[in-house]
C-alpha cells in the first residue's frame, strides 16, 4: 500500500468535512485570517500521517493491563501492578 499524496489526502479532507456539513470553501485559501482552508488541510494532513498510523499499529497486551470496569479502584486495590503472579 502506497502513502497518499498531498493531492488525494486534500481530496479525502475536503469529502470527509462535507460529509459532516463543514463546508471550507468559503474560507480564504491562504492569508493572515484565524482559519484558512491552506491551514486546515496542514492540519488535518499532520493529523492522519502523524497520529493514525501510531494508534492503529497499538495492540493490547490484556496479560500486562487487564480490561477493568472501573480503572482506578483496580489500581488502587491492586497497588497498580496488574501483572499476573505479582
């Protein structure tokens, strides 16, 4: 699987943001403005090649931290160590 480019990332931001009804073509392309459509799609661009590939690749490890219910009483009861034989 090849990465995206620059291109087909805009063209994919540009879709996603309509589909939930955020239209930034309204805002100016680039300038001294708060929000600038050249500054969202930089920012949204950093966000899916910097953080999705580091989330998707996590796997859990339920031996070393077991799912709880309620996550603090468990570390506090358990001293937080969670690990089994301990």
């Amino acid at each position: 699987m090849s990465t995206p480019s620059t291109d087909e990332l805009n063209a994919w931001i540009f879709t996603r943001l309509e589909l939930l009804g955020i239209d930034i073509s309204v805002l100016p392309v680039s300038g001294s403005a708060p929000a600038t459509q050249n500054g969202i799609l930089s920012a949204c661009r950093s966000m899916l090649t910097g953080t999705i590939p580091v989330v998707s690749a996590y796997t859990a490890d339920v031996e070393a931290n077991p799912p709880a219910l309620y996550v603090a009483p468990f570390t506090q009861w358990t001293s937080g160590n969670t690990k089994k034989g301990s």
